[in-house]
C-alpha cells in the first residue's frame, strides 16, 4: 500500500509500473496527482517518452542558406541542426568524438565546419572529421578519420517543422502524426510559412504537462482564467470558447477547433495560395475558424488565434515547446508563424497580435503560467501520495463523437477531456513500452 512519496521513490521500475498501471485511469477519467511533480516518474518519462518518439527540434525557414545551422534540444541533450551545401538539412549530437567537449556553443550562425575549442577538431557539416591538428606528427597513419564522424540524429520534416529521435526504431515521422495531419496543413501548410524572430523563451516552475493538458484539449479554462478578455472586448462574451470541436487522433495528438467565425481573419491577398494548398474541405475549415488550439504529443502545442488589432481582426500563428528541465521546471519555447507571402503590414500586425497575446508578456500566457506553476507547487511532495489525490477527467464522458468533415474522433463542442484522456492513455502506454 502506497502511503508516502518515500514510497515511490524507493520502487524499482517494474513496481513504479505497476503502481502507475493502477492509479492512472484515463479510461474512467481519474489522473493521480503525483504523476506531475515526481522525480521518478519524471526520470521513467525520459526514458520512456523522450527518447523513445518525435521531439519538435525547430523549423526549417530558420537556417534558410546554405551553411546556416542552429543548435537546439533533443531530450535534454544538445543537437546541432545544418543546412549542407546541397540544400539538405542534418542534425548532430554536439559532442567532439574525440574527448567529447561541446562542439558548438553559439545558438545560431553560418559555418561549413565546426573546430571544437578542446583540441581543435575540425567536422564538417555534413558530420565528417576533416582536420586533426599535427595529425601526421602525433598520429602517423593510424588515425582512422572516417570513423570519427559526429553522432548523427534521426530527423524528419512536415510542412516545415523539423523533429528529431534518438529511437533508431521508432516509426516514421509520417506515421506518428498519422491522420493529424490533415489539421498540421491548416496550420502550417496552408501556405508557405515562415518563422519571423528568435524564438521567445523563459523558464516557468511548472511540469511539462500541464502545459500539454492546457492546449490539448482545455478550452473549459479559457472563460475563468481568461475572463478579462471578454471585459476588455477582445471577445464577444465569456463562454465564446465552447463553440466549436474537440477532436483527437491516435498516438495522444489532439486540438480543439474554434467556430464559427463570420470574418476571414487570414491575409485576403493569399486564398489562391490557400485553395493551392488545401482539399476543400481543409479550405471550409480555415475559412470558419475562430481559434484552433491543440497539441503534438507529447509537449509540441500550436495555436491559431484571432484579436483585434486597432480595431481590425487578425490571426497569429504560434508553436511552442514545454521542455522539460525537471520535474517540476521547464521551459518553454514559442516561435511565432507567419504566411512568407503575405504583406508585410499584415505580419507586422500579427506580431502585434502575438504579443498582445501569448508572447511571455501577453494577457493569456501571464495567465496560464500562473495556473500551471500553482498546480505544479500543489502537487509536490508527499501528501498527494498519502491522501491519494486525483483529478477529475471525466468531462464529456457521457457525450457520443459527431461525424466531423475531418479525420479523427470529434465532438460537437470543446467543453470536454475527451483530448486528456487521449493523451495520458498514450502516455501510459508509453511508460509501459
């Protein structure tokens, strides 16, 4: 009988399991309280989730050259993501095969090769070891160059957004997104898109998932926690945000759809460009959208958003990672998307939007960091595990899906945790994989 977190910490892995598979019912709507702020629940996830599936790493308009490279984070391990000189773009672990120093230190550049500070290696960007200081002096003939190549990562690429994995097994890229596809290339292939700015990033004392669990499907929120944006007029009333649909697809991912929407918040100028890009019915849906937020798993969320900017309507376009940093930390990254083609008022004004809104500073996102680093202190310790303290998931349980001219499970409103329940059962999964 599980009494104390000291309990926990204490279990080996098969009887943290076992514990997991029996307080975890996603199915009855029920999440215990410990899984968001315990150390050895944390350090399973990495393990099991982190290094097992897709983690967003970046996209590809942000090394647009030839030679441009960035570094960035691949479950808590750093990873240097290149343009090479035929267009392609690779990634590698940013570790000097040869006494394993930080290759590169800088966040983004331009270089065809990377000498590392240690004992001046050089690689290429294509990975390959090149030069060796003295190489024939120290070394004689014995130094096998080709096979000291830099780590490489797996990496694949949708619309755009590049992922990465440290699982050689793990199905393709096109696979795990599977049907939630069809709602990626509204959000980001419904034009060429672009990602304007560094990404914004700060570090908020909050676990991993709750940010998920925000954006995958709680909508129910947004007229509490937000309410001040119906008081300043930024929306219509207060519960504006249960129109529409809740969907969700296999492997966790779901969104929540926001509609109606009577004015088209998206630049005019590019509806062919859309029409080029999109079936009919992906046109109908961006053509009606008020809102659309929702979430890769395990931690890439998106969101298409409308405000009024100086009295006009716009959207903004925005992706964001919750990375964990520990279990009860993480941080998080936004990159705010913009259509390449449209005019350049048009972007500016939609930045102006993101800003406003979900930038560190903006109204929602000062909101919701608050909520998540509360949960995150009130599940700590151990007397959520002796009092067995869950949480109620069972919103919409009583609800039968609808018939949705997408794919995936759909309900007729987004008042519901159906998404949840889709989320952490992956999530379960996954831990016991």
């Amino acid at each position: 009988m599980i009494k104390t977190a000291k309990d926990i910490e204490d279990m080996t892995k098969s009887e943290l399991l076992e514990h997991l598979n029996d307080t975890v019912k996603p199915e009855v709507g029920e999440i215990p309280a410990y899984v968001l702020a315990d150390p050895k629940v944390y350090d399973l996830e990495h393990k099991k989730v982190f290094m097992k599936t897709w983690i967003f790493i970046g996209h590809e308009s942000e090394i647009p050259n030839k030679n441009d490279y960035m570094l960035r984070d691949l479950a808590g391990y750093s990873i240097i993501v290149s343009r090479n000189a035929d267009s392609s773009i690779k990634a590698f672990y940013n570790m000097c095969t040869h006494r394993g120093m930080k290759l590169c230190r800088a966040d983004k550049g331009n270089k065809s090769a990377f000498v590392c500070p240690y004992h001046g290696f050089n690689f290429k960007n294509n990975g390959d070891l090149i030069g060796v200081p003295l190489q024939k002096n120290i070394y004689g003939e014995e130094l096998d160059k080709s096979t000291m190549g830099l780590t490489e990562v797996r990496i694949e690429s949708y619309k755009g957004l590049l992922f990465g994995t440290w699982n050689d097994e793990a199905e393709s890229l096109d696979d795990f997104l599977g049907d939630f596809k069809w709602y990626l290339d509204i959000l980001v292939g419904r034009a060429e898109m672009e990602v304007l700015g560094a990404p914004q990033r700060f570090v908020i004392h909050s676990n991993w998932k709750i940010g998920a669990d925000n954006f995958v499907g709680d909508s129910y929120h947004t007229m509490v926690t937000h309410g001040s944006i119906a008081k300043l007029g930024m929306v219509p009333s207060a519960t504006y945000s249960k129109m529409g649909y809740q969907i969700h697809s296999e492997n966790g991912h779901g969104l929540n759809l926001g509609t109606p929407n009577p004015d088209f918040a998206f630049p005019e100028e590019l509806i062919e460009e859309y029409k080029s890009n999109l079936s009919s019915e992906q046109f109908e849906v961006l053509s009606n959208l008020k809102n659309m937020i929702g979430n890769i798993f395990p931690h890439l969320s998106f969101l298409i958003s409308h405000t009024k900017v100086k009295g006009q309507l716009i959207s903004n376009t925005t992706v964001r990672l919750w990375r964990p940093i520990d279990h009860d930390k993480m941080e998080v990254i936004a990159w705010f998307l913009v259509e390449k083609n449209a005019p350049e008022d048009w972007k500016r004004r939609s930045r102006e939007s993101f800003v406003l809104t979900f930038s560190p500073s903006g109204i929602f996102e000062q909101d919701d960091t608050e909520v998540f680093t509360d949960i995150t202190a009130a599940a700590k310790g151990p007397m959520p595990v002796m009092k067995n303290l869950t949480y109620n998931y069972t919103m919409g349980l009583h609800r039968k899906p609808v018939d949705f001219i997408g794919p995936g499970v759909a309900y007729d409103d987004k008042f519901s945790e159906a998404n949840q329940r889709n989320f952490y059962k992956y999530w379960l999964e996954l831990m016991n994989s």
